[in-house]
C-alpha cells in the first residue's frame, strides 16, 4: 500500500503518534501476517489489523459459519450460516479497506501445508482452539525463527504471547511441555463472547507493537486476563531445561 493522499488522511490518527508517523504507517503497510483461525480470537483480529493498515493479511480455516458461532465471530451474520469463514473474512475485509491483499487457505493447517503457507508471513498470529495445532505452529515458527503471536481462551480467562523466535526467548513448549489431558476449547468449556474481543484486539496491538517496536515489552511474557474480575498482569516466562526444542541450550 502507497502512502496516497487518501491514506494519509485515512490513517492520520496513527501517523500523528510520534511512535509510528510516516516511516512506522510504512511499516505497517508493508507488514505480511498470517492468521491461523478466523473464530473467536481471529475475527477481532482480522478486524484491527485491516483497520491499522496492515497491508497484506493470510487466512487459514476450513469451518463453515454455525449460529453458535455468531455470539463472539464479529464479522459474521445470520446470513453467512454455511458459508466459509474465510471467504467471509476476506469480504469483510476488503469492505473495510479494498487496498489490502488478502489471501485466503480453505483447509487445516498441518504438516504437509506449513512451511509453504509461513514461508509468505513475517507475523503468524495464532488462535486455534487445539493444542496439536499450537505445539505444530510453535515449532515450526521457532524453527524458522519467525515472530509468533499467540492468544488463548476459554470461559472468562484468556493468555497472550509474543514469542520472537529470531531471539533467544523461550517457546509455547518451555510454558506447557505436556499436551493436557483435556483442551479447554470453547465448544466444551464455554467462553464469554467478550473475552473473545478483549483477547483478539489485544493480540491485534501485540501485531502492531512488534511491527514498529523492535523492543516490545510482551517478548518473553505472558499476558494473563480475568475478564470475569476485569484483571489484567503480565509474568515472565523462563526456558524450560527439559523442553524438547532444548530452548535451554539455545
């Protein structure tokens, strides 16, 4: 995206913040980011980071709309039941702002497809609901040092994270080392629809900060949310020794 008199305009409550101005806006523009699942966490999300200006957004979800999504899934309708989620993203999306390129992948993120699908995004936002796909995300972005930005949620609880994997920072594995017996999905445990729109917008501003802060106070950290109490705290993440990517030796 050019920086035109339209977006000058356009994005010029961003462009006044001495932290981002022209050359930040730039960046932004230019930036390429991955978002794996448009549900509860990647509708907000998705919504953000188009109205940012983030140039260049990837999709990937194979769901097709429920009604029982469509308490928390903001950019869906009664009219989308049935339909994709990223076909309807990407519509919603290009309403908002036709000058970003979105592309979009109809399928499961799995072993076969990920390399391909990463190698074209600087960012990877995670938010699927299974910790397979997290432990596969988390590896492959540490293995191909890209920046992942993860969140999580169930009922009114919600964790984010920004590991930059080109640093020596600790991975998803070094927090959780052992798949849990049960996922805390939504679909079994509930959520509240407003969590699903603290979490994404949140991870959204995580997207934004690591774009036009080479420092970012989240690298390493643990954001952990209450909405039920409305509390909000950071703690700090270690290396776990016995992680499996040896995160300890790196």
């Amino acid at each position: 995206m050019k920086i035109t008199k339209k977006n000058l305009l356009r994005f010029s409550k961003q462009i006044i913040l001495k932290k981002i101005g022209i050359s930040g806006q730039k960046k932004i523009f230019s930036s390429k980011v991955l978002v794996v699942g448009a549900g509860g966490l990647g509708c907000p999300l998705i919504l953000y980071l188009a109205n940012s200006g983030v140039g260049n957004i990837g999709i990937i979800d194979d769901d097709k709309i429920e009604i029982t999504n469509l308490n928390r899934q903001i950019l869906f309708t009664p009219k989308d039941l049935g339909k994709y989620k990223v076909s309807q993203a990407k519509k919603f999306v290009n309403i908002i702002n036709a000058d970003i390129k979105v592309k979009i992948y109809k399928k499961r993120l799995d072993k076969t497809n990920i390399i391909k699908i990463f190698n074209e995004y600087d960012i990877i936002c995670d938010g699927t609901d299974n910790y397979i796909t997290r432990y596969l995300i988390n590896d492959h972005c540490l293995k191909s040092k890209k920046i992942l930005i993860s969140a999580a949620i169930s009922k009114f609880n919600g964790h984010i994270f920004n590991f930059n994997f080109k640093k020596k920072v600790p991975c998803f594995r070094c927090f959780m080392p052992v798949l849990p017996d049960n996922e805390d999905a939504c679909e079994t445990e509930g959520v509240i629809s407003t969590l699903a729109g603290i979490a994404g917008t949140l991870q959204a501003n995580e997207v934004i900060n690591t774009i036009i802060n080479k420092n970012n106070n989240l690298e390493s950290k643990m954001l952990i949310i209450d909405s039920f109490n409305s509390n909000i705290k950071k703690v700090t993440l270690t290396k776990n020794s016995n992680c499996i990517n040896k995160c300890g030796k790196r």
